[in-house]
C-alpha cells in the first residue's frame, strides 16, 4: 500500500512504525507549544556585623508563589524595598543517594551515548566485540563482559562475591556496604540473561587497555565502573536550607556537599534533562539573625517546549513504554533514519516530511496498528507464546481479521489518491530558471533539482564537504557514497569507506570518523615517485592516541587504491 500509493523501499513494521509515531507526536508537541511567561528574584544577601553573604531565591508569601509578570516582580520588590531581612528558619539534613543497578541493554545505549556519545548502533557493535572475545596478550582471547542483549538485573553470586572482594581491596571496607546488592528486574522482565557486567572484575580496564581499541576501552571501563559502583555503599550529601524572610516574603538558599563519596568515587550515572545548579556554600546562620539587603536581581524567563527526543531518550521512552525489546531497540532506532523517515541533526531526532506522511498514512488508516497499547500488548502476547500460553495461529487469526478489513477499507479510500512527500526547498537556485532548487531521492540518493520540472530539468548533485582540508593539496574534502575525496579531479585523494585494512579490524570510516581524523591532522600524505607508474601517493590514518598507536597505509596513484 505504501508503495502505491507513496514510494517504493517504504516499509511500516509494528515497531518501527510506532517509534516513528513518537518522533512524530514529539514534534507535533514542539509545534503547538505556547510559551509561558515566568520570573525570578535572586536576592544577595549579607550578615550584619559579619562575613558571610549568600543569594538566596524568592519562594513565596509564605505558599509559593509563582512571579508570572513584571507587575507580580514590582509587587514584591516594593514590599520588600528598605526592609530588614531575618533567617526564618535553618535547616541541616543529610541526603543519601543508592547507586544505580548494573546495566541492561537500554540502559547501557543510553549511558554510552550520553557519556561516550555513541549510538545505540555503535555501541552494540562494541558490546558484541568484547562479548565475542578480545585477544588479551598473556591470556589469548578472553570474553571481557556477559551477553548484551538483556533486560534482567540478576547477577550471580560468584560475580556478586568477586565485586566484593574488589571494593574491598581497592576502595577500603567503608567503601562495601557488607552484604551484596540485589536488584529486582522489571515486572515484565524476560529474565533469560545476567545483568550486563564484566566477565571477571579482576580483569581491571587499566590492565587491557593495551588490548583494545580507544571505543572498546571505553565502553569496558564504562560497564566495568557501573557493575563496581552498583554493589558499592550509598553517597551521603550534607543538605542545608536557609529561609530568609522580610515582611511575610520568603527567599529561600540551598547548599549541598559531599559527606562521603561512596559509589560516586568511580561512578556516577549521567542524566538527560539539566540538573538545577547547586547553590554556593552557605554561611553558618542562625535562626532570627539579621540580615542586610544588598541588591536584588529580577530575570525574565518562557518556559521551553519538550526537547526532541536523542537516541538515547527515543531508547528509554520505548523501554518504559514497552516497546520493542533488548536485542530490537539499536535496530529500530537505525531503521527509522535508514528508511529516512526520522533525521538527526545536533543529535537530536526530528521527523523528515516522508516521516510524517507515513505516519499520516497509518494513523488514518490503521490506528489499532501503530499504537503504543497493541505494540506493547503484542510483546506480550509473544512472550505467552513462547511460554506456551497461547497457540500461535490464535493469534495470528484474531490479529488478521480486523488487519485485513483495515487493509481493504484503506485501499478503497485511497483508490484514486497518490500521496505527495513535501519537498525540502533548498537557498541554491537553479542555474536555467533562478527557482531555489528542492532535495529529490533517486535511486542513487538525494540530489538537487528544479521545481519547475517539466519545463526545467536542471538537476545537481548535492556535495557535502568534510571539515578539515585534504592532506594533500589542501582543498575541501567531500562525502560521496563510495568515501571521501578531494575535490580536485587532480589531486586523487580518497579514503574509501570499506577496505580490506579497516573492515579487518571491524572498522569504517564513517563521517564523524573521518571529519575527527582531518581536523586533528591524523591523515598524512606521503609522494613517492616510481618510474613504472609514474608519481604515486601513500596515507597514513593515525587511528588511536592512547599507548599502541595503529596505522593503516592506502596506496594511490593514477587507477585508484591499489
């Protein structure tokens, strides 16, 4: 159906389609966002007759109240203009934090992209090559880490026993919180792997650093310092909370500190959303003490629409939403950019006009298929089938009833209608005509072309250039399907994207790659002159900057790579 009545190569899978819905609906959510007006009053304070001032944040009257205006903003500051200022009241806590469980494999994506800014695609691949076996110099190939595709907390005792030796020995007994940690999977849990952790913790990242790759080493000692951490003893903060008042008016400081690190010594887990800024040290106050008012400081602020979605975050809202499972979520995540139906820009997803008339196409037409209920409800039915709950073509039959009456009902009202992606109008314009040239995909990808077709058939490929400069003549390096190449038909400088050097070692250039390698001059053009052949060129690619540095030597010359 879709393509007849869109394009062909579209695909709509139950998964694929339903995160694309997201994507969609993320967007939609930007679209109809009203910002709201809001304000805040920073207050900088001082103690009278002695050292120690502080700024402290209006709160309310004595309920919180919400400055929605500039005239709110006036109306307290006349309340409060020339009036003395007391501390209202001073309180001391103490805040303890548990580490975070061991990884599963949403969570691992998400941390690695977050810290590591790897994709879920990448990562995965990483993980596969550690579980596979890595060659360790004294001990051969070793399998540095469990299975990847998981979504349990369980871990064995063996490992558990083994964690606690190693904070022990390492850290200190303060360190170990004297039993081990166990963490309860979720509810819908398939619980047939381990937690994801490594393989032996005797194994520290510093000692295979030499062994591995600089992503490989990484990605370890990102899983190694989260299984340590998770059986770790909990961090302990020194929380204090200051009320100032002036006349029935409340400003409101806090400070927090580290008592003791805890887990926090090798770990912490990264967050998505931005963290309210912890306030600066905070005097020793007492209840009833004077203050004096220095200044005070009202800022406008709009509340901001919901953040498209990362990779990462598309990850954690289809794992809370129970969409898809471990071993399909880098997968899913990849196929929607691949089919061009949702693109990453500043590394954040957003849908592309094919996206959103797909996705059109099927909440129109078949809204029992991409919803998130029969997505998640269908995972569910699966896994009674494979525990032998239900038979398989039941579930087949009761799906295909009311799927096939929907197939027939959309065919029917689309019977006279082609659906038309918008264009994506580009500044360039066109040579023939000056219309601005629009994006086309054709079978070898996306080009530029006239809008005015038929009448003007101007058409031209779309050229991205690399950052950085070829290391050869010094000119713009761009990205063709095939590699990277110089944009000088003279010069001959490429880097091809899959080669026999690379893909041994389970590497290709991709673009962030090669953009990286030309802005740190890690590509190094040699001339070599051969009487056979005539001038000739070499180039090193500097791959690694940690201790073992790897090379790989491209040969060039008049008939390409040799």
């Amino acid at each position: 159906l879709l393509w007849k009545k869109i394009r062909r190569g579209l695909s709509a899978g139950r998964v694929q389609s339903v995160a694309t819905r997201m994507v969609v609906d993320r967007e939609n959510e930007i679209r109809a966002f009203q910002p709201q007006e809001y304000w805040t009053i920073d207050a900088q304070l001082d103690r009278v007759g002695k050292p120690g001032g502080f700024t402290a944040r209006y709160y309310g009257n004595p309920k919180k109240n919400d400055l929605g205006s500039r005239e709110d903003v006036d109306q307290v500051l006349s309340q409060i203009a020339g009036k003395p200022f007391t501390v209202g009241s001073v309180k001391k806590t103490q805040r303890r934090k548990n580490p975070a469980p061991p990884f599963i494999t949403s969570s691992l994506q998400q941390e690695a992209s977050r810290k590591l800014n790897l994709t879920p695609k990448r990562t995965m691949m990483l993980a596969q090559q550690l579980y596979e076996g890595v060659e360790l110099r004294e001990e051969g190939s070793v399998g540095l880490i469990t299975y990847m595709r998981t979504d349990s907390l369980r871990i064995s005792e063996e490992a558990l026993a083994a964690a606690g030796e190693v904070i022990r020995s390492r850290y200190g007994e303060k360190y170990y919180p004297g039993q081990p940690r166990r963490y309860k999977p979720k509810a819908n849990a398939q619980d047939g792997h381990e937690a994801i952790r490594p393989s032996n913790v005797a194994l520290y990242p510093e000692l295979v650093e030499h062994d591995l790759t600089k992503d490989q080493y990484r990605l370890y000692k990102l899983i190694w310092n989260r299984f340590i951490a998770s059986q770790m003893e909990n961090a302990v903060y020194d929380v204090t909370a200051i009320e100032a008042t002036c006349e029935n008016q409340i400003f409101r400081a806090t400070h927090q500190s580290v008592a003791f690190a805890g887990f926090t010594a090798i770990y912490e887990e990264g967050k998505d959303d931005e963290q309210e800024a912890i306030g600066s040290p905070l005097p020793d106050l007492s209840e009833g003490e004077a203050l004096m008012l220095l200044s005070t400081d009202p800022q406008q602020h709009f509340t901001q629409p919901p953040a498209r979605y990362t990779e990462a975050t598309l990850v954690r809202a289809m794992e809370e939403k129970g969409v898809g499972r471990p071993s399909t979520y880098a997968t899913i995540v990849s196929t929607i950019q691949d089919r061009e139906y949702v693109q990453k820009i500043d590394k954040r997803l957003s849908p592309t006009p094919l996206g959103e008339v797909v996705n059109g196409l099927m909440m129109e037409h078949f809204q029992n298929v991409i919803n998130v209920e029969f997505t998640a409800g269908m995972e569910a039915e699966l896994d009674e089938v494979e525990e032998g709950k239900i038979y398989w073509k039941r579930v087949l039959e009761e799906f295909y009833k009311g799927f096939h009456q929907e197939m027939e009902d959309a065919e029917e009202a689309l019977k006279d209608t082609r659906l038309k992606v918008p264009d994506e109008v580009t500044e360039e314009t066109c040579d023939l005509c000056g219309r601005n040239l629009v994006v086309k995909s054709g079978r070898f990808g996306k080009f530029l072309a006239c809008p005015g077709y038929p009448e003007c058939k101007f058409t031209k490929p779309i050229v991205e250039r690399m950052p950085g400069r070829c290391p050869r003549c010094g000119s713009d390096v761009t990205e063709s399907k095939k590699g990277f190449f110089c944009e000088r038909s003279d010069c001959k400088f490429g880097l091809w994207r899959d080669n026999k050097f690379l893909t041994a070692k389970r590497i290709t250039l991709d673009k962030q790659m090669v953009a990286a390698l030309l802005e740190r001059g890690r590509v190094r053009v040699d001339d070599v002159y051969s009487e056979k052949t005539g001038k000739r060129f070499s180039t090193d690619l500097l791959l690694e900057d940690d201790g073992v540095r790897s090379s790989y030597r491209f040969d060039f010359g008049k008939e390409g790579t040799k």
